[in-house]
C-alpha cells in the first residue's frame, strides 16, 4: 500500500507547478545523484534571434528568404526562429518534399531546387564544400542543389534562472551534473560555463542522447537515480529511458508529457530543486 503522505507530496508538488505521475516517482526524485539536461529549450529559451548572415553565393536577403522558406514547415525552435526574423512573407507554393533530418537539419525542395539547411555534420554528410564559422552560436549552413550557399548564426538566450537551479541542485546533493546537446561544442560549452556545468557532451545525434544516458545509468551508484530534463524535441527517447524523465510542460511536445515521469509546468529549471525539496520533505513525514 502506498503511505498516504505520498498524496500529500503529490499535492504540494502540483500547488508548485510539479506535476508527479505517481508515488514511485517522488520516492525516486530523494535518491537522485545525477541529473542530466538537454540544453536547447531547457537550459536556454529555444528562442533564437539571428546575429550574422554569412552569404557564399547569393545576396543575404536572397539567402534569408531561402533559409525562411526552408524551416517553414518545420516546428523546431531553430526553425521557428528563423521564421520570425525574416522580414518577407512566406510563400507556401515555393515549397515542397520537406523531409527532417534529425539531430541534422532538413532537407526541402525550393522553386524545384533541391535546398540542405543544418548543421556541419549535415554538410557534411552531403559531401558540400563550405567554410565552418567560427562564431559563438547555432549555426545553420544553407545549400543549393549541392552549392554552398552561406550560413546563418543564431543566437539562443539562457533562461533566467538556470544557473541558480545549478547551484540549488548541487546544494541539495545532487553529486553528478551532465548537458547533452545536438548543438555544437563552443555553443555548448559557452552555455555550460556560464551556468555552472563542467560535463558537456555535444554534437549527439538523437540516437547518441540515448547512448550517453544509458552509460551513465550504467556507472551510477547502487540505489541512485538518474533523472533526465529535457522539452522532448528530438530527446522524448531519451526522457522514456531514464529513471526519472522530467519534461518542460510549456514549451514541450505532447510526446514529451507522454513519456515524462514528472513534467514541470512553468517550464523553469528551478521546479526540479522544488520538487526534489518536496519530495525531501514528504520523505520526512511519511518514515
Ligand atoms: P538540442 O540537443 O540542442 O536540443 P537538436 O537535437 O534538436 O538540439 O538538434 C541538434 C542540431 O541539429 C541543432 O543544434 C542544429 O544544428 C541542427 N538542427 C536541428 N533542427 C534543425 C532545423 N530545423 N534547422 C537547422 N538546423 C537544425
Ligand atoms: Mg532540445
């Protein structure tokens, strides 16, 4: 039988915006040691605004409109991003075979060309000749039936509270701090030092998110938990897997509620220190 406290925990994790979807998970929450994040949407806004435009083969306002085109029908924060900063308007008739590319990019057919927009890995990948930037952000590489085109950097935005959720959790025990991101290292590094975590695996593919976790579930300390945080796009795998799966409630996907153990409703990295304080506290009174 379940200890009536529990429903207590439940409750006084819901009144702080913690949704717990069982008992189990509150009892689990006092035994984690390891927390994992995923950075985009979770750590940052997943609000991106565009910082340079790099043109190869084409003026910038040309390119723009065809990085606009090309993340039209995608519902990525990169891409709905992109979207928002182009001063045109889309035509949908220009657009057609949009194809996503996880952890890379997509790849669509504009006014019958064949456009890549993505990451350098999904350059790549294509065999595209292009000139890797150098600067601190996302960047999205465009390419026209196979030709260089330019880039776009983005810029993403910490949450306000993210590094004060790092210090709260560190101070309430939990010994092991992990980032998993899709992005690029000297993004992912840039975020992490400034919020307070030292392990940073960047430049995973979805399927490399769920590797990660796994090992580190495997290394874990005997009756620990490894809880994973993540807004479920291209992570809901991931948030399935772990002991723990945390979701952002505002920004994430249905899928990521669904897979979700605990789904946190202000989409605030704090919550998790909130609901593990809640989770010590029911401990308290319930032994
Ligand atoms: P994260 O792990 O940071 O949440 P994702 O796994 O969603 O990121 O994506 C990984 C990387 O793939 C992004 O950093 C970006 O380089 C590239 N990417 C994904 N979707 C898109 C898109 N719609 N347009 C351009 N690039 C994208
Ligand atoms: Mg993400």
């Amino acid at each position: 039988s379940i200890p009536l406290g529990f429903f207590g925990g439940i409750g006084a994790a819901s009144k702080r915006g913690v949704l717990v979807k069982g008992s189990n998970y509150l009892e689990a929450l006092n035994n984690v040691d390891t927390l994992v994040f995923d950075k985009t949407g979770t750590l940052t806004k997943g609000n991106f605004a565009v910082t340079e435009v790099i043109s190869a083969a084409m003026p910038e306002e040309e390119l723009m409109a065809i990085a606009a085109h090309a993340e039209s029908l995608s519902t990525h924060p990169i891409a709905q991003s992109i979207v928002a900063s182009f001063s045109g308007t889309i035509d949908e008739n220009r657009v057609s075979n949009y194809q996503e590319i996880a952890g890379r990019g997509l790849q669509v057919t504009i006014d019958g060309k064949n456009v890549l927009a993505g990451n350098a890995r999904l350059m790549s990948e294509h065999n595209i000749v292009f000139d890797a930037v150098d600067s601190i952000g996302t960047v999205v590489y465009v390419a026209v039936n196979d030709i260089y085109s330019g880039a776009l950097v983005i810029a993403d935005e910490l949450k306000s509270d993210s590094k004060a959720a790092i210090a709260r959790l560190k101070q309430l025990g939990v010994k092991t701090i992990v980032m998993l991101t899709g992005d690029n290292k000297k993004t992912a590094e840039s975020v992490a030092a400034q919020i307070g975590i030292t392990d940073v695996r960047a430049e995973l593919l979805p399927d490399g998110k769920v590797e990660q976790l796994e090992a580190i579930e495997a290394n874990k300390a005997e009756k620990s938990k490894v809880a994973f945080v993540g807004d479920g796009i291209n992570d809901a795998p991931v948030l399935a897997r772990a002991d723990v799966g945390i979701a952002m409630g505002g920004l994430g996907s249905d899928a990521a509620i669904e897979a979700a153990d605990v789904v946190l409703m202000s989409d605030e990295p704090s919550q998790i220190a909130d609901a593990i304080d809640v989770a010590k506290f029911t401990r308290k009174i319930v032994w």
